[in-house]
C-alpha cells in the first residue's frame, strides 16, 4: 500500500511516525509522497523519513501511478477541497479532523464519497484513544450508560502558533476543530443523536478573528447531556480532559490515561495494540482499505457532527446579528 501524506506540520510528523510502528507489522505499507508549503523544508523531512518524492502542490502528488491513498494533515480550510479531489483521482482518503469548515462542504465530501466508493475516514482520533475505547466496549457491552459528559479543553494561543510552538499559515478555530472531537465523542459514546444544542462565545480577538472562549451544551434524545468548555486563554493546564458520569460508574479521562471518580488509576494498556491514538487511527484506515470496508469515523458516521456544528453556527450568527 503506497501512501501520500499532504502537510509536513505538526500533526502530520505525528502521522509519519505512527507509520514508522505500523510498517514493524506491515512492512507492505509505505509513504511514496510527501506534500507540504515549502519546499526545502518538504525534502528535510522527507529525507528524514526515507521518502522518494517530495512536492508542494497535492495534485503532483495524486498524478503518481503507483498512488493507493492519501492523509491530509492540511489547514483546515484546505480539507474538504483536498479530500474531494483524493477521491477524484481514485485515492482513498484520511482526513484530518475536521472533514470541512462547513456544512455544505462537509455534505459535499459525503457525496463524493458516495459517487466514488472511495474510504473516506476522518481524523476524529478520540474515538481510537485507549482510554475512550476503554469506556466504549463497556458501553457496548451493555454494563454502563453515559448520563453526563463535562469536557473541558483548554490551550494557550493568543498568537497563531501550532502544537510546535511555530507559526501557522492559517487559523485555528473552537468550533469548527476542538468543538469536533467532543461533539463526536458524545454521540458515539452515547450511540444516540443529538437533538439540543446551544452555544455562547466570548469576544473575538482583534487579529485572529476568532472567539477565545466558547461554552457548549448538548443533549441526546435519550436525554443524556453533555457540558464543553473551550479556550485558547487558558495558561495551563493544556489539553482536553473528560469526565463521564455513567449510571454504573465515573470515569476520568486525561489523554491515554483513565482514572475512575476515586481518582485510581485504570490500566489501559491491553485496550488495543498501541497506546498512541494517531498511529491506532491510521492503523484503522489501512485495514479498512485492504478489507474493503467502511472504517470507524468514515465520513458517513461522523457528518452528524458536523450537522451540530453547523446549528451552533447558525445560533452564532444570529446573536451577531
């Protein structure tokens, strides 16, 4: 399986070494292309990871012969665009979270992955995170319901700076990302739609254009509720940690690790093959694509999602209105 990957950041390096573990079992599967802004920096990294091609503009890259599938680690704004021609070209597609900035663009990348056959997975990494997984095949077993998630995730960017500490050509957004990943979560947590939403934000940063801070609240049909806090103001700690209150227990989760409303620790080490989130995430989309079948976070199980972030949109407008 030959690979592509489009965006040499700080996301993508996470990828490209997530693959590094993977190739220890699969030796099949190799990154032919590497797609990123400037050029000299493309061939650093590519020479570092033994990459054949490098270039600075994607559709060089889909025209490679030899081309299987493709991971967008791109600016957001570049997602859906991108994903849509993977799928054109006759590459399977991972996109990064989120699958589009819209809603329109999200049911766009929908159709074309319904017109193409293509796997189209998206980056919503939570759902592969031992600690999640964890609370999931409990969910599934049927020994715990979720009744509340309060979720909290909390950065310090008041400049347009990357999880590298270095300077971004685009800018980043609650809503549309960091919003993403829990929105998700809760419905697949819940396994129930979303039938409320509603959002307050506070004020929009003079360069960046964007709300610093944002406050969420979802429910289920079956009447679970989720709280989310978010903010680009908050000097540590960093990161995003969940709560979920359940009919047959609480669980703590902070990054991979997971604690029960004691506080004791829950060993989450034997939960899949691999403690790093990224590296089950794209371990998922290989497999999807030599087993022929749709992935966990294909496009069609998360557009949901994107449905809520679309409404909580919409409430925004009108207020700014």
């Amino acid at each position: 399986m030959r690979v592509a990957l489009a965006g040499a950041g700080a996301f993508g390096i996470k990828h490209l070494d997530a693959i590094q573990q993977i190739q220890k079992d699969h030796a099949d599967i190799e990154v032919v292309a590497l797609v990123s802004r400037k050029l000299e920096d493309t061939l650093n990294v590519a020479k570092k990871y033994g990459i054949a091609h490098a270039f600075t503009d994607l559709d060089a890259a889909l025209k490679l012969p030899e081309l299987d599938a493709v991971i967008l680690c791109t600016p957001t704004q570049m997602h859906a665009g991108q994903a849509i021609a993977c799928m054109k070209a006759g590459k399977h597609v991972q996109v990064e979270i989120p699958v589009a900035d819209s809603w329109a663009d999200a049911q766009a990348v929908m159709q074309v992955q319904e017109q193409t056959g293509r796997v189209c997975m998206v980056g919503h990494t939570r759902r592969f995170n031992p600690s999640h997984q964890f609370v999931h095949k409990k969910i599934v077993a049927g020994e715990l319901r979720v009744t509340q998630m309060d979720v909290q995730t909390y950065f310090f960017r008041r400049t347009n700076m990357n999880a590298l500490g270095q300077a971004r050509s685009w800018t980043d957004h609650l809503l549309w990302h960091h919003a993403a990943h829990t929105v998700d979560l809760f419905a697949y947590q819940t396994q129930d739609e979303i039938v409320k939403a509603h959002i307050v934000q506070g004020p929009i940063h003079p360069a960046l254009g964007i709300a610093m801070d944002m406050s969420i609240q979802l429910k289920t049909r079956g009447g679970a509720i989720c709280t989310l806090s978010l903010s680009f103001n908050n000097d540590g700690p960093l990161g995003t940690f969940f709560r979920y209150i359940c009919d047959n227990g609480t669980y703590l989760a902070r990054y991979d690790d997971l604690f029960n409303g004691k506080e004791e620790k829950i060993d989450v080490s034997r939960v899949d093959v691999s403690m790093n989130g990224i590296e089950l995430q794209d371990r998922e989309f290989f497999a999807a694509i030599r087993e022929g079948r749709a992935p966990n976070a294909f496009v069609a199980q998360v557009l949901p999602c994107y449905r809520v972030l679309h409404e909580l949109e919409q409430q925004l407008n009108v207020e700014a209105a």
